[in-house]
C-alpha cells in the first residue's frame, strides 16, 4: 500500500486548548510512520501521495462511549428495537459506514435487543462485534449484551433482561459474560427516584463476579437513588448521570467512577413533543420536560467535572433520537455544561479510551494506527468543525 504525507496540517491531541502548527503527518498502511513540523519530513518513497492539508486539523479518531450499533435511532427509536433481526443487521452496517465517515473509530455499545443469529441467542450486537473484527472500514467495537433491570420496574420494556432479586441480577449478568459481552449493563432507574432498583450490595456481587473474569460494570441511571447505589457499588461508569448532587460527585470522584454524558440526545428530543415513543415510558407531558432534565444534566456535569469526575462523551444513537456519526453534538453540548473546547473533545477521544482501557484508543502517535481524521477549521475554537469531516485517514 503506498504512503501518504500531509503537510500542512494543524494537530490536537485534546490534552492542551492549544493547536500545534505547520505539521506533516506520514502515513505508511494503517500506521503512522512518522509526525513532525512541515519542512523536516523524512522522503516518503516512490510513488507516494502527498496531501497539502493546509487550514485542516488533525484529530484522533473519537470514541463513542455510549451508543447502540444495532439500531437506527429516531424519533421512533424504541419501536425499532422489535424491527425484524436482518433489518437490524442491515442498520448496523449502515451505521457502522456512518461513524468511519464521521471519524468514530471505536464505539462503546452499552445494549442491543436478543436475537438468534447463525443458531446462536445473544444480544445482537456481539453478533456485530464479531463480524467486524480486523475489518479497517468498521469501528471497533466493544459490547454489553442486553440491559439488565429490575422486574417490574420499567413496564412495557420487554428488551429489558428482568431480574427479580439480587441472586437473579447475578445470574443474568453471569449468562452474558458466557455469551461473550466486554461488558455488563445495569438498568437503575425505578419508579422511585430516591430508591435503588438494586441495593448497592446486589451491584457490588456483579461488579466482583465480571472482575474475576476481566470485565467493568455499567449503569444507566439518571435518578440519584440508584446512581449512588451503582456509584457505592463499584460500577465502572455511569450512563447519562443526569442527578448528581455535590456529595455524589466527591463520592463518584473517590471512586474513580466515570461519568458518560449523553446530553446532544436530549437536544435531539427539543420539539418532539407528543410525536415521540418517549412519551410510552416518561408520560404524555414528556416533551415539555426535556429542558427540565436537560438543565439538570448539565448542571450535574458541572459538579462532576468541577470534583474532578472524568467525564467520556456518548451519542446515544440508536437509543435515543440521534442516529451514529453524531457525536459532535455532544462535544458541543459538553462545551455549553461548562467544559472548555479541548475538555469536551478529550472526552470524545482518549477520555474515552481510558474508560474503554484501551490506551491507543482516542490518541494518535508515530507508530501507532492511523485511526484520525481532518476537519476544516479549529476545534478547540469552534467545536462546530468536528460536524466538517473532510478526510478519513
């Protein structure tokens, strides 16, 4: 495969609110040969395609830490979850093509509906994982299996694994590891905002049984009884987090739990109203409560980020309105909770890998993958270029 060079170019590594300038970038296959100011590029051989990337910047390629692959998104998302099992595998490419074209390279699924593929009962989305691999057009991908709630809590969600007790939550959360998620997916929201749906002692037995067999534990919890229940309990991270006092985020903080904000999928809602599927589970009133809730995820990041909480960005996509390659959305809305530019993009690159543990994730570097992509303009001054992808690496 012949090289690349571009000259010209802007470079952010997302660790500092300062571009670097008049760099060259070679790039040889998949991996990048060698970084370094415009002028002193080593000879890029015979043949070789030479880039002039001049008013471009160069980014690592994002990670999107909250998505769900297997589906479409929309503003009828949650019908689509019973959309026929190739229909979903369909979506799956298509969003897989959209996220490259967007330069998101790695997408972290937090849940996908059960199917049978190929003999095999799983979450579909394992499915898709595995397909994927070694395959340079598609993210990587790493995968929960299907949520896991409490019995009874969220009525009408039937992709909901249901776990009666304590004892059954464990079972469920054992069964997906054997199915071969990276990662499991607690349900926390209940009908009671300051009760957890599970003890903190239920989460804590899930958390050391998937560390036994090297996998984190996740929460989605948007009310404060179940995100300290899940905080206390050891879970990795925290999905959404929209209800986070002052003392959760010191407690978040101790804990090194980390906080993945999907606020851009609450922008998506504004204006929905009634014509949503929201409206099933949060009540016919569920529009006009958006900028509710949304102002108070805001000012929960806030508090996270003033303590100290590291914070990763996620879309959404799939399972809520937004659909995959948006997750400049949520760079831009980390900005407006508070987060400068170049925060907001860390959380949507190695902040990202980080929570992932994977440390080439989010990051470019000589040698490393040439996983990074150009947009047009200056991102730590406008976060809006990330929307104006030019060139893929």
């Amino acid at each position: 495969m012949a090289r690349t060079l571009y000259r010209n170019l802007a470079i952010t590594d997302a660790r500092s609110p300062d571009l670097v300038l008049d760099q060259s970038v070679l790039v040889d296959g998949h991996h990048i040969a060698w970084m370094g100011p415009t002028g002193n590029e080593p000879d890029p051989g015979l043949g070789a395609r030479i880039i002039d990337a001049g008013g471009a910047t160069l980014i690592p390629g994002m990670v999107d830490s909250h998505s769900h692959v297997s589906l479409p998104g929309g503003s009828h998302w949650i019908a689509r979850i019973d959309d026929p099992t190739d229909q979903l595998l369909e979506v799956a490419e298509e969003n897989g093509r959209r996220l490259i074209d967007a330069g998101i390279r790695w997408a972290r699924d937090v849940g996908s509906p059960t199917r049978e593929v190929d003999g095999r009962t799983r979450a579909l989305t394992l499915t898709v994982r595995d397909r994927w691999a070694g395959r340079r057009d598609r993210p990587y991908i790493r995968a929960a299996g299907t949520w896991i709630g409490k019995e009874g809590a969220l009525p009408g969600a039937d992709f909901l694994v249901q776990a009666s007790d304590g004892d059954a939550l464990l079972t469920a959360a054992e069964h997906q590891l054997d199915d071969g998620a990276d990662l499991i997916k607690l349900y926390m929201d209940g009908p009671d905002t300051d009760t957890p749906v599970f003890t903190e002692h239920e989460v804590r037995r899930v958390v050391l049984a998937a560390a036994e067999r090297g996998a984190p534990v996740t929460a989605h919890a948007t009310q404060i009884g179940g995100t300290r229940a899940a905080v206390l309990g050891g879970v990795r991270s925290i999905e959404h987090g929209d209800s986070i006092d002052a003392d959760l985020a010191k407690a978040m903080a101790d804990f090194d739990t980390f906080m993945v904000a999907t606020h851009g999928v609450m922008k998506s809602w504004l204006g929905f109203g009634r014509t949503t599927t929201l409206d099933r589970f949060a009540g016919s009133d569920a529009g006009s409560r958006i900028e509710g809730r949304l102002e108070a995820a805001r000012e929960s990041t806030r508090l996270a980020h003033a303590a100290g909480v590291r914070i990763a960005a996620g879309s959404d996509f799939g399972g809520g309105s937004l659909r995959a390659g948006h997750l400049a959305w949520e760079v831009e809305s980390l900005v407006e909770a508070g987060l400068q530019p170049w925060e907001a993009l860390a959380a949507a690159t190695w902040r990202g890998g980080e929570l992932l543990g994977e440390e080439d994730a989010g990051v470019l570097r000589a040698g490393g993958a040439a996983d990074g992509f150009l947009v047009h303009g200056d991102p730590l001054s406008d976060p809006a270029a990330l929307w104006r992808v030019w060139h893929v690496l």
